[in-house]
C-alpha cells in the first residue's frame, strides 16, 4: 500500500517538528520513514495512524536535541545532525589538534625581520577573510544542510583567529605553523562550501 499526498505531508510535518530543515538527511530520513510505515501497513494491516505512531516512536531517540565537545555546547541540533556533522569534521579536527601539540616543541626559533612578519600576517589574514566569506556564505544559504551547521559552528573560531596570531607570532617556526592551521581552516571552507552547493544542488 502507497502512502497518500496528504500522508506524506503529515511525516513532512513531524520532521519540521524535529528540525529536520537539514535536506542532506530529511529526503533520506524521509525516505526511510515512508518505507518503514508502508511495511507496517502492509505486513500488519494496520492503518496509517497506528504505523505511523509504531514508526516514529522507534526514530524519536535520533531526533532528542543533542550537542558535542566538538563543535561547542552551545549549539545544539538533532542527534542525526550532530552525529553526521562529527563523521564530516573529525578528521579535519585531528589533524588541527596534532599540528596545535608541535607549538611547544618549537624551542630554537629562527627570527625573521619585520617585513616577513608582516608578510606571514597578512597571508593568515588574507585565508582567514576568505574562509570567513566561504563559511558565512555556507550559513546564510536559505536551504540548510549539515555543512551549515558546521559552518555555524566554526565561524567565530575562524573570526577571532587572526587577532590570537599576534600574541603567538616569535619566529619562522611559528609563523608557518600559524599559516598551515589557517590553511586547513581555509581548505574545509572551500570544500565545504562546495559540497553544500552540490546538495542543494542535487536536491533543488
């Protein structure tokens, strides 16, 4: 048995009430919901109602709201969204951890002039405005995926960046290390970005 328009609208609605706004994970979770309900109706002649109940009641625990270390426990989302979001970000997350560790290390600085200093500033500058634009784009986009809660997320870590650099900066050492940090932070905006246009895209 195939659901109805107004049958579908009715599931539309409870991912509404969920916060599902996210079209990455609603047209699949949509999917799923459709599917499962159709096969409760079909393999226990149940009606609409009563599977639709029997189904959600089974999804409720992957809707409660839920936040993460990661991403700051101040923004919170569905724990679909949360749990996609870290899959998406984690590695990127590692890796910025493990180049964070080499700061203490870096003992026996090299010192370089003015200028140079002023160059390194003005590069970290530079990929910090570009992915700022890249991650802010990402969260005003009127369709929301999981990259616009990253994006969310990040922004003010991207923002306040370049302001902690000047308090850092000591030598070359250093000055790379700052550069490969924001480098990465400028290499998620880019591929995030364009990874969210591809959804929206695909889904448009």
């Amino acid at each position: 048995m195939k659901l109805t328009t107004d049958e579908i609208r009715q599931i539309e609605k409870f991912l509404d009430v969920k916060g599902m706004v996210y079209v990455d994970l609603r047209f699949e979770i949509l999917d799923h919901l459709i599917l499962q309900i159709e096969e409760e109706m079909n393999s226990l002649g149940v009606d609409f109602e009563y599977a639709f109940l029997q189904v959600t009641k089974k999804w409720n625990s992957y809707f409660s709201n839920s936040s993460s270390l990661l991403f700051g426990l101040t923004f919170s989302a569905p724990k679909l969204v949360i749990d996609k979001a870290k899959k998406i970000y984690l590695k990127y997350f590692i890796i910025c951890t493990l180049a964070c560790l080499f700061l203490p290390v870096i003992n026996n600085e090299v010192e370089i002039s003015t200028f140079l200093t002023c160059v390194f500033f003005g590069i970290i500058l530079l990929f910090s405005i570009v992915s700022i634009i890249m991650f802010n784009k990402i969260r005003k986009s009127r369709k929301k995926t999981v990259y616009s809660f990253i994006a969310k997320t990040q922004l003010l870590s991207v923002i306040t960046y370049p302001v902690s650099t000047i308090f850092i900066f000591r030598g070359l050492y250093t000055s790379l290390w700052l550069l490969f940090i924001i480098s990465i932070l400028l290499y998620c905006s880019i591929v995030f970005l364009k990874k969210h246009q591809k959804i929206i895209k695909q889904f448009n």
